[in-house]
C-alpha cells in the first residue's frame, strides 16, 4: 500500500513537472515574442485595378506588437502569363511600409510601373519569417491590371464619309497623361437616323466609343479595331469592323491634320468572311476633331 502511494506521488510530481513546463513554454512562444507579429488579412484579396498614369496599389498589414518595428518590408513577386508559363515581370517596387505610431494596421504599396494597359499580372507578397505572427498568414495574392484614367475634354466631331456621310458632335475622351483619345459612342445617331440608308444592314448597336492614340512623332495615327454597327449583307454573323492598315501589311494615313483634327483611314474587314476592302488610301474616311 506504501508502495502504491509513492508511485502514485511520484507520477503526480512527474505530471506537475511536465504541466509546469509546457505551461513556460507556450509562455515563451505567446508572449514574449519580440517581433512585430505581422500578418496579411487573407492569403488571397480581390482583383485590383490602377490607373495607367499612377500604377501604385496599397495593401493592408496587421501588427499585433504595436510596440516593435518589423526588421524588413514584405518581399514581392509580380508574374504575368508569357508563351503559356508565368514569368516575372521585372521592375515592380514595393514602397510606403507604414505603420502608424501605437496602430495595429499599416499599408504597403505596389508599383506596378512595368505592366502594360489591358494585361493582368499576378502580385505575390510575403511576410519576413522574423515579422511573422504566431499562425499569421504570411503570404496575400491578387491579380491586377492598369487602366488608362480618362477625362473627359469637352464635345468634339464625328464624320464617318464611308459608312454614313453625316457629322454628329460627340464626347471626346482623353486618358490622363497620354496622347490618346476616345470618341464616345460615335454612331448612335447615325443608326438611329440610318444615315447611309443601310437598311437591314443596320446592327442593334455599334462600338461604345473609337479609341485612337498618337503613334509617332511625325503625328502618325493608331487605332484599335472597332465595330461600324453594320452587318455584311445583313448577316448577323458578319460583323463589318474597321482595323487599322498594319494589321494587313498596308500603308496608314490616319494622320493629324493640324493640332485639332485627325483622320482614321481603315481597312474593313468582316472576320466571319476572311476578307474585306481597302480604304486606307483614301484621305478623309472618318474625320475628328478634338473640343
């Protein structure tokens, strides 16, 4: 019986010594932590956009140590999709890792300068393993991609000499920091008046607006294709679109006329046929001009 007690002590100071030493333990891994304990809201965030002339996006890092400094800013890792792989895209910069004194948020900033307009890329950002809190999430993920800021410069002309031979004045758009321009829905009148007597040609809409950018120093003219609001021998299948001259090895003379005006020479082209006519040496197929 003796014997029995003294086991039985023995294993109570045994189990004492362990609860005892687990207990210093968790005491050391809670709460006498030095570092910032750092961590991401969510492991994946929302799709982001930025505006083409400020491509900088912030994201938001929690603190539980509002008394330490974190010993380095996050890492960052920006890949876009390149021949069916993703490859990284060079000279993407993290910036502003701010916390406020005494505060539990802070930000990070993501310049993504190198990322062209219409393409998303894939932004990685990770937490130090020394700033990491205990369970923390130490790596956030979201697509992004940069948009031109447009602004709105005032109403301006719309001729199309081909398609509908009247002009109509339309808003004229211009994208912050960058000679290129929009002409807002340029052929709603025109359709709903059937200018060019199309017919059952007419489609229920056309392009929302005409976007045209200066190419080149010597006031060459670019565009990108867009949609007449006409159907190929009234086939909804064969949509009528103007393109640009490269796209099928021909010489543009979409061109500025002087500070104020422009003009488009497209290539129509119905895509459901494969073919189309050339129109682009012929000055003054659609004329615009700016406010």
């Amino acid at each position: 019986m003796k014997y029995i007690n003294q086991l039985s002590w023995t294993l109570l100071l045994l189990l004492t010594g362990c609860l005892v030493s687990c207990d210093q333990d968790q005491e050391g891994a809670i709460y006498k932590s030095q570092n910032a304990e750092l961590s991401f809201n969510s492991s994946a965030l929302e799709n982001a956009s930025v505006p083409a002339a400020n491509p900088v996006y912030t994201v938001e890092v929690y603190r539980g140590n509002v008394s330490a400094t974190p010993s380095s800013q996050p890492t960052l890792s920006v890949t876009i999709a390149q021949g069916g792989k993703q490859v990284e895209l060079a000279g993407c910069t993290v910036t502003n890792y701010h916390f406020e004194e005494g505060s539990g948020k802070g930000t990070v900033s993501i310049n993504v300068s190198p990322l062209e307009v219409g393409v998303q890329a894939t932004v990685k950002l990770s937490i130090a393993d020394a700033d990491l809190s205990a369970g923390g999430v130490q790596t956030t993920s979201f697509k992004i991609n940069k948009e031109y800021d447009w602004k709105s410069l005032g109403m301006g002309t719309y001729t199309d000499n081909w398609g509908w031979g009247i002009t109509y004045n339309v808003e004229i758009q211009k994208a912050d920091g960058f000679e290129r321009y929009r002409a807002i829905t340029p052929y709603n009148e025109s359709m709903l008046k059937d200018d060019g007597e199309w017919g059952d040609w007419l489609a229920d809409s056309a392009c929302p607006y005409v976007e045209f950018w200066t190419a080149d120093s010597d006031g060459c003219i670019d565009f990108a294709p867009f949609f007449l609001g006409l159907y190929y021998q009234a086939d909804a299948t064969a949509k009528i679109y103007a393109y640009p001259a490269a796209a099928f090895g021909t010489t543009s003379t979409s061109k500025w006329i002087d500070s104020k005006t422009l003009q488009l020479s497209p290539y129509y082209y119905v895509p459901a046929l494969g073919g189309g006519w050339d129109m682009t040496q012929k000055d003054g197929i659609i004329v615009i001009t700016l406010p």
